[in-house]
C-alpha cells in the first residue's frame, strides 16, 4: 500500500497563499480593525484563532464580500432589516 504524502504546494492551496493577520483583513475589506471584529463575533466574516492571533483566510473575505447586502444604513444594519 502506497501512502501518499501532501506536499508543501498542497497544503499551502488548502489554507490559500497564507492567513491574514486581523489588521491585514481589514485592510483587504477597507474597513477597521474594530468593525473587522464585530463581524467575527457576529459570525459574519469566519476566522480562527492560532497563537492568541486571529487569522482570516482569503477566500472567506471574499464570501464575505460576496453576500454582503448592497446597501448598510448609517447605524451598521443591513437596510433590508426592519
């Protein structure tokens, strides 16, 4: 039986080119640090915590971008809500 072994390339396509740090996400989002944080702990925007650090893949950035609403009102709430 041959086992095969992943590779470094495999592992890094698993995860995406890297993680992004807290700040680097909101930097990719234009958007703070602090609003970054909210969405996590609202379980809009999916992260994980490594070392005490919280780090984002790319792709679910992305998917947060992708299913954002196209318009928040001034108080940080979609304006589909009631």
């Amino acid at each position: 039986m041959t086992v095969r072994m992943k590779s470094n390339t495999d592992a890094t396509r698993a995860i995406g080119d890297r993680l992004l740090t807290l700040r680097e996400a909101a930097e990719v989002l234009r958007l703070s640090s602090r609003t970054v944080g909210k969405y996590v702990k609202s379980g809009e925007i999916s992260g994980k915590i490594i070392g005490k650090r919280w780090r984002f893949r790319r792709a679910d950035l992305d998917a947060f971008f992708e299913n954002a609403p196209s318009q928040w009102d001034f108080a940080g709430r979609r304006s589909d809500e009631g």
